[in-house]
C-alpha cells in the first residue's frame, strides 16, 4: 500500500496541500488493499514484484487523482509554470543516488512475495531466478536510454531519462521475474521498457500539459 501510495504522489508532488495528500493517501490505501484482495485472493494471479498490484494501479491512482483536481481548476496555469517546479543540477545529483539506490534494491523488492506450494528449495531457486532476471532487465533499460535519449535530444543525453528510465526494467518485470527462464528475453522487457519510458518522457509529457494533467515525476 505504502508503495502504490508513493507511486501516485509522484503525479502530485508539490501541487497540492497537506491535508489533501492525507485525503488521497488514507483512500488509496483503502482501494489498493482491495485490488490486491481481488486481483490475488480471488483470482490467483501472479505478480511478484507488484508491476501489477503496486506500479500500475499507482500510475492509475495518481492520474485519475490529477484529472480530478487539475482539470477543473482555474488556477492550473499558475500551478503549473510555477518556476520551483524544474529540476536543477543539486536536485539531479540527489536523484542520481535515489536511482542507485532503487537499482541495488530492486531485485529482493521483486522476489520478497514469491509465493509457491512447493517446498522451500524450490522457492529459493525461483528467488535467485528472480534477482537474476531483475538484473538483467535493468541492464536492457540502462542501455536502451543511452541508444534513445541522445535520438530525441539532439545527440545528448538526458538527466530525467537515465534517472527515470535506467530502473523501468526492474518495474516491468516485476511480474513475471520468476517465469522469464532467458536471459535474453529478461534483457529485452527491460530494453523495450526503457525505449518506451524516454519516448513517453519526450512526447508524453507535452500532450499531458495539453490536457491540463499533471504528472510531476512521469509516473505514467
């Protein structure tokens, strides 16, 4: 729950009161627990590392949060070209640990849930099974950045895409990190991940601020 709440302020972050980030914090909580219920429980379904369950319906969460508040507001022009909303070279740098960080972790956050009715030899080769293909994503993303980013840039690299896409293939594989058995298809979902995470920060941010839609840290 803590994790799908963080996931959707990233949307928010920095737009809105202290008390509304209560409101939306304390109803999530309640409706992530549900999907998990639901979408586990009763249906069985299978997602280890929470692609499913945590990322998505966060990235959903927080933009429907958005279209609610900002949509409608008369103030979105003033919100949104507020100058203290960019980033800068302190904040890159901060962020660039935040990513190291998430890129040691990502891989026990992935296979902590692994959920099996076998004994518990199987379980630890499906965890080692899990780390590996984590990594291995991740490195299909890295890559992908540094072969997409300089393409629509202009030959450079970006900040907000190697902090933001070089983890995406930890994300995108969450779900089937212990059912991918190649190492080159691990390093394809992060690949293809990654390509499609600095294309949506190239192209989908500008259509967001079109739809009068917030999305601060490119959570969708």
């Amino acid at each position: 729950s803590i994790g799908s709440v963080l996931v959707s302020l990233g949307a928010l972050i920095g737009k809105l009161s202290l008390c509304q980030y209560v409101i939306i914090s304390l109803f999530e909580t309640f409706f992530s627990s549900l999907n998990f219920y639901l979408c586990f429980k009763q249906m069985g379904g299978i997602d280890n590392g929470g692609s499913l369950y945590i990322h998505t319906f966060g990235a959903i969460f927080g933009i429907v949060s958005s279209i609610t508040i900002f949509c409608t507001s008369k103030e979105y022009n003033k919100i949104s070209n507020n100058p203290h909303l960019t980033s800068d070279y302190n904040s890159n740098i901060f962020s660039f640990i935040g990513s190291i960080f998430l890129f040691l972790f990502f891989p026990s956050f992935n296979t902590s849930l692994i959920q099996s009715l076998s004994e518990e030899k199987e379980k630890q080769i499906l965890r080692y099974r899990g780390i590996i293909n984590t990594y291995l994503s991740m490195i299909g993303s890295v890559i992908s950045v540094f072969v997409v980013s300089p393409i629509v840039s202009n030959g450079k690299m970006k900040m907000e895409h190697l902090l933001n896409s070089s983890f995406v293939g930890g994300i995108i594989i969450g779900g089937c990190c212990v059912i991918c058995s190649s190492a080159w298809a691990a390093i394809l979902i992060g690949f293809i991940g990654g390509c499609i995470s600095v294309l949506g920060f190239w192209f989908l941010k500008k259509k967001l601020k079109e739809l009068k839609l917030e999305d601060t840290f490119g959570i969708l």
